[in-house]
C-alpha cells in the first residue's frame, strides 16, 4: 500500500479526530482551517487569528509532510495548537491563562485529555531529531 499522501486534506482529517475524540466538550465557536505552511525546522505549528474575518488558522510546518515523521508527532502539534484554541488564545474563547505556555499548561491539558502518549511520542521522536540534525552538521 502507498504510503498516505500528506496534503491539507489529511491535516484536516487529522484535526477533525482529535477534535472528536479529545475535544469533544469544546465547541468550535468560529471556523477553526488547518493546512501545510513553510517548511520549518523549528516552529512546527501555530495557530492564528486571522486579521479581518474571524477564522482561526493552524499552520503545520511543511517538514510534516514527509511520511516518515510519525502521526503521533503531527498529532500532538495539532492538539497542541487546539489547547491554545481552547484556552482563548487566537480563538473568541474565554482566556483561561495570561501566557499561552505558562508553567506547561499546554502538556498538563493534553495529559488531563488523555493525550499523554502523544506527548511521549512527541518527545521520544524530538530527541532522536535533534541528535540526528547535531550529527549532521
Ligand atoms: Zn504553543
């Protein structure tokens, strides 16, 4: 079988997942677009408000593209920025915090959510990462 073609489909696939699954109290009170952006190396997501309009835009760094980078880290980049969203951070939400990374609260949430192992892969799959680019230059 070929391996899944990464496009803002897939992403969008992705989202509506963890969305069903993990965040399924919060409700998307405007329209909440995903899609590749800029290969990155280093930002890997973000999310934004849009400046006119009222949608809320999730960017995945263009690296996740590649299909050897494992779901679970496209996951938890996307869930990540689904915290930000739920605590009211480039989103109409309430702000629940002042800072959007205060004291871990974004892993402390997706813990609280039942994405830990996410975190986990996240951070097992980083750690290879960042060795391998050490030894590449
Ligand atoms: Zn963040």
């Amino acid at each position: 079988m070929p391996a899944q073609l990464r496009d803002n489909n897939w992403l969008l696939s992705r989202l509506d997942d963890l969305w069903s699954h993990y965040f399924a109290d919060v409700s998307q009170d405007n329209p909440v677009l995903i899609g590749f952006g800029r290969y990155s190396k280093y930002r890997l997501g973000s999310i934004k408000m849009e400046r006119r309009g009222h949608r809320s835009k999730i960017t995945i760094t263009g690296m996740f593209k590649n299909p050897n980078i494992p779901t679970a880290v496209v996951d938890h980049t996307i869930a990540h920025e689904l915290v930000h969203y739920t605590h009211g951070f480039s989103s109409k939400k309430v702000r629940l915090h002042r800072y959007p990374h205060a004291g871990g609260i974004v892993n402390k949430e997706l813990e609280q959510r039942g994405m830990g192992f996410l975190t986990k892969a996240y951070k097992s799959w980083i750690k290879k990462y960042v060795s391998k680019s050490i030894g590449a230059n």
